[in-house]
C-alpha cells in the first residue's frame, strides 16, 4: 500500500491548491473517488469540500475521516519533486498532500460491507492561513453531533496525537492620519509611528505559560514613500491560547490599548479576520485510548497535544475529534518541506485499524 499512496501523494501534491483557490485539486479528488468502485454520495459542496460515503450497516453514528486540501503556497509556486533516500522533497508533500492520498487509499482498501457504521471521507477547504477553518465549520454543521468521532489527518507527526485545540482570534489593525511631508508637516502624527508604538505595547503583555498563550505581529504595511508622513498603516495580529478564558483576557488587554492609543494622535480600527473555537478531548476518551495502543503496539509512545487545527471545530461544540499523523518528515510550510517514506505503511495501519475500530459497534466513544 504504501506505493500506492506515495503516487498518489505524488499526482496530489502536483495540483496546486492555496487556500480559497482549491477547486482544481477537488476536482481531481472528485475524479479520484468516482473511479472507485463501491463508494457512494459523491459529491463537491459550495464550500468545496468533496465529500465520499462508504455504506455501513448503520448511518446513526458515522465516522468522518477527513484531510484538508489547501496549502500554504501561492499558485505560482514551483512545486518539483525531489527524491533523496527515503525523503520526498516537495511543497506541501506532507502538508497535506499525503493525508489526502490516504483519504483514497481508505476508499480502495477498507472492507466494504463489514462495518456497522457509514465512514464518510471528506477533502475539505481552507484549514491554512486565513481560511479560518470554513471548509471544517460546513462538515460539523452537515454531521452534527451524530458523528461517533471525527478524525483529522494530517500529514506529519505519526506519533503525535492533537486532542487540545488551541483557541486563536486574528485582527488586521489599521491606524490612519493626516500624514504630510516630511519637512514641511514634521510634528503631524504618523500612522507608521502610531502603529511602532501600538506593536511596542502589545509586545509588553504579559501572557501565562501556562495555559500556554501567545501573541504574534505576522505583517506590517503602509507608508508612501520615504519623505512622506505616512497617513496609514496596518498590522495582522495573531492571538492564541490553550484556554478560551486565557485568550479572552489577552484580547481584552489589546483592545484597550487600542482604546488608549485612538487618544493619542492616531485613529485606529479593528477587524476580526479569524477566529479559531478552542476544545479538548478527555485523554481518557476511549477512541483516542485506542490510537495509543495502536501506537504503541508499534514500538512508538505516544505525545498528546495542543494544536491548532481543522479538530478544533468539532472539539469545541464537544463533539469526539483528535489528529492524527501519517508518517514523519519536516520542512512544514517551506519548499523544502519532506517527508520520510519508512513509515508510511505503519501511519497507514494505524489509520486503517483506528477507522475500523471506530466503524463497528464495539466500544462506543463516551461523551468528552
């Protein structure tokens, strides 16, 4: 199998697909699942989520299986492969291209016919950047609470299991002025400088270690030219906790040193550009008890962690949802982003088995 999913990593990773613009990678999913035989409801929503059903005994309590499409790269992004050893060198390879390919390799491999419960296989849209999870709010807002678990892929990180989702609300801040010349208006407040003394606050906040919260100015623009008082500028903040009571004191304290700034010179706005809902899944949930096992059945122990990812959404409406990793590599986010191919057969049996267990009337998740 696991030739199989490298080529379809492979054929995946060769369609570009940033976030907002994955319709020609659904598409090839679409196409993917229609050349199997067996596999019913396929379908692309508005969202442009692909959707695919593998027909249980039973349709009350479903597994949904699913890996996002979209990536961090621009369409124009040069996307060749490079093998070197047991490394497969390519953008977006393991972020998400794999777990997408493990997404079809379910539909040809799993026993169709001996499950309880219906397995629906989605490729869902705009889990990077500031796709702000869409693609993953239409899936919970289709399935509900009926869902005995949701279980994300991602492509890295076989023995990390996300259960925590990290909470994360994301503003674009925009100081305006009258701005000047440089000479001639010297004194007449900058939208840049109000901006350089809004990111010095913000960057004296003193935030917990634990629960771990953080703050991060991702981009900064504005300014006309190097003479010219600049009349405006504009931040990307970036706010995230393991807690929502963490995240909500932190968001407070940016907002009043907005308030405090708007009476010094500059008027400033705010605009809520992402919000990621935070939740976590009881380590005791017998669904991700069973993901340890079959790790460590596989000489791996087991992490636990926070992350923040497409699971956050069902984990904070309470519904059963971890991640999991299909094999190991790095380079995340970069172009020189890998993966190692030595355990793609151990990913891909721990997912096929979890799927299985989670798919059959045996030990029914509890509530988190």
């Amino acid at each position: 199998m696991k030739n199989r999913i490298i080529d379809l990593a492979l054929q995946i990773q060769q369609v570009a697909a940033p976030t907002f613009e994955e319709s020609n990678r659904a598409t090839l999913v679409q196409c993917l699942f229609n050349a199997i035989p067996g596999l019913s409801d396929i379908e692309v929503c508005p969202k442009g989520n692909v959707y695919a059903r593998i027909k249980g005994r039973s349709s009350n309590s479903p597994v949904v299986v699913s890996a996002h499409l979209d990536t961090v790269f621009p369409l124009n992004t040069p996307l060749a492969i490079r093998l070197d050893g047991n490394k497969i060198y390519g953008p977006g390879i393991g972020d998400n291209s794999i777990s997408v390919a493990c997404l079809i390799a379910l539909a040809e491999d799993l026993p169709y016919g001996n499950l309880d419960q219906d397995i629906w296989l989605v490729a869902n849209t705009c889990e990077e950047g500031l796709g702000d999870l869409a693609g993953m709010k239409a899936v919970v807002d289709r399935f509900g609470s009926s869902p005995g678990l949701y279980l994300v892929l991602e492509g890295l990180g076989i023995d990390h299991l996300i259960h925590n989702g990290i909470g994360v609300k994301r503003y674009k801040i925009t100081a305006n002025s009258q701005g000047g010349h440089s000479w001639a208006d010297f004194g007449t407040p900058s939208a840049i400088h109000q901006m350089a003394k809004l990111v010095d606050l913000i960057s004296q906040i003193k935030v917990p270690k634990e629960p771990k919260t953080t703050f991060n100015v991702g981009k900064i623009i504005g300014g006309t030219s190097i003479n010219t008082i600049a009349a405006q500028a504009t931040i990307e903040l970036d706010l995230r906790s393991k807690s929502e009571v963490a995240l909500r004191h932190l968001d407070q304290q940016v907002l009043a040193i907005i308030g405090q700034m708007n009476r010094d010179g500059a008027q400033f706005s705010t605009e809520v550009i992402g919000e990621r809902p935070s939740g976590i899944l009881s380590s005791s949930h017998p669904a991700l008890r069973h993901a340890q096992d079959l790790l460590k059945a596989c000489g791996m122990e087991p992490i636990l962690m926070a992350g923040s990812t497409d699971a956050n959404v069902p984990l904070s409406k309470g519904y059963p949802s971890f991640v999991m990793g299909v094999t190991r590599g790095g380079g995340t986010h970069t172009v020189q982003e890998f993966i190692e191919t030595d355990d793609i057969d151990v990913g891909y049996r721990n997912l096929r088995e979890m799927v299985i267990w989670a798919g059959t009337d045996q030990v029914k998740p509890l509530p988190i």
